[in-house]
C-alpha cells in the first residue's frame, strides 16, 4: 500500500498518523473539540470528510479532495499577505496543476497538525513533536471500498480492545452521521454511497470482534479481502 500517495482532484484517500512514542494524544477532554477545530480550519476548505475516529495515539480520516475550481476559489478568498507559500505556488500558472495540489494539501495537513501540537504544547507546558513527522495516506476506489473503510475507522475502537460495541465509543463520526450534523462531516456525500441512513446504520451493525477485522494490518491494509457478516436484526 502506498501510505504516501499524491493527493489528487477529487480522489478519495485514507489518512492518518500516530504520535511519537505511542504518547496520548489527547490529554484533555477539551483537546479532542480542539483537535477538530483546527481539521475544520485547515482542511475541510479543501476536502469533503467522509468518517474520523480519535483513538488514543492515532486518528483516521476517510475524504475526498474538493475539484481544483473550487480550491482555487477558497485560495484567492484568502488574503495575499495570509497565503502560505503552498498557496502562492497553487495560484502559480507556470507549473503543473495536479503537483501544486498535491503540495498544497499535505502543507494544509502539516499546518493543521503543527497547530495542534504548538497550541497542545502551550496549554501542557511541554516542548518537542508530537505526532510522526509524516503523515501518512493511502488512495482507495470508493467503489469497492468507501462502505469498508467507514466500517474499519467507525469500528476502529472496538478492534483495539477499547470497548466491545463500537457504539460505547463517543469519539468517531458515526453519531455525527446519523444525526445529520454536519460539524465536520459531508452527510449527504456519505449518504451516496449508502443509499439511506438505515443502509448506513445496518452496514456498521456486523458481527463483533469477527477474526478477519481483528486480524487486519492497517500498512498493508487490503480492504477488498474483507467480509462483512451483518446482523439484520440491529437497526
């Protein structure tokens, strides 16, 4: 799997990062409201979000690159003197358009981690990083597999051994999803891919803790091998 695929126009991507040292994330209630805050600012401007969990020492972002029209639009609302480098260079005519995108995104993610960390390190007291230098991120054909990967980040936390029903665990957007509270994620864009909200809430419902989901390596995640045993009574 490649865990650092170029991000391109409206291509779906698996994102996610762990912190140095399996340290906790989140050290505070407030850092996870926090936390997202700051994904809001930096990234949803450029990337419609499908699903995220907040575990202890990593996160998961399933999203899709916004097309470059509407990218370029957000960059020229930004004022010149506010427009990182990453920016500039996207509004640049002289290169190609799909390397500047792909630069600008991953400098909006490595700005909405550095944010993170500096604002966590303040409110601590503390120095150094926290998360892995790099970011990691896998492309992914939706059509086989955005309906897996919901489930794989949704159920994230039961695979840990965190909880034994997913639904125990408050810091993933499934809640978000179905109560159609579109804070951080696009709804409707999930909702496409279901067909309806009971789809999407009979789809998570599968059988706990089944020995292929347990067994899954996240770097050489293949999601196209994994079956799913619904549970047609849950709702």
């Amino acid at each position: 799997m490649n865990t650092t695929a170029p991000f391109v126009e409206m291509g779906f991507f698996h994102v996610y990062n762990r912190t140095n040292n399996k340290e906790s994330l989140f050290k505070k209630p407030h850092h996870k409201t926090f936390f997202l805050k700051q994904y809001k600012k930096y990234i949803s401007p450029y990337a419609y979000t499908h699903a995220y969990a907040l575990l202890g020492n990593h996160f998961h972002f399933s999203i899709q690159i916004k097309n470059i029209d509407t990218i370029i639009e957000k960059v020229l609302s930004i004022s010149v003197g506010l427009r990182t480098a990453a920016m500039k260079n996207f509004l640049d005519p002289d290169y190609g358009i799909q390397e500047k995108l792909d630069k600008l995104i991953i400098n909006q993610f490595q700005n909405f981690q550095n944010s993170y960390a500096k604002a966590i390190n303040k409110d601590l007291n503390r120095t150094g990083s926290v998360f892995q230098k790099k970011f990691k991120r896998s492309n992914y054909d939706p059509t086989d597999r955005f309906k897996l990967l919901q489930y794989y980040i949704h159920h994230n936390a039961r695979k840990h051994g965190f909880v034994k029903d997913f639904l125990d665990y408050p810091h993933h957007s499934f809640t978000e999803i179905i109560n159609n509270n579109n804070s951080i994620i696009d709804v409707q864009k999930v909702l496409e891919h279901f067909g309806s909200i009971q789809e999407f809430k009979r789809f998570h419902h599968a059988n706990h803790f089944d020995e292929e989901f347990q067994s899954f390596d996240l770097e050489n995640l293949d999601l196209r091998g994994f079956t799913l045993k619904l549970d047609n009574t849950q709702s």
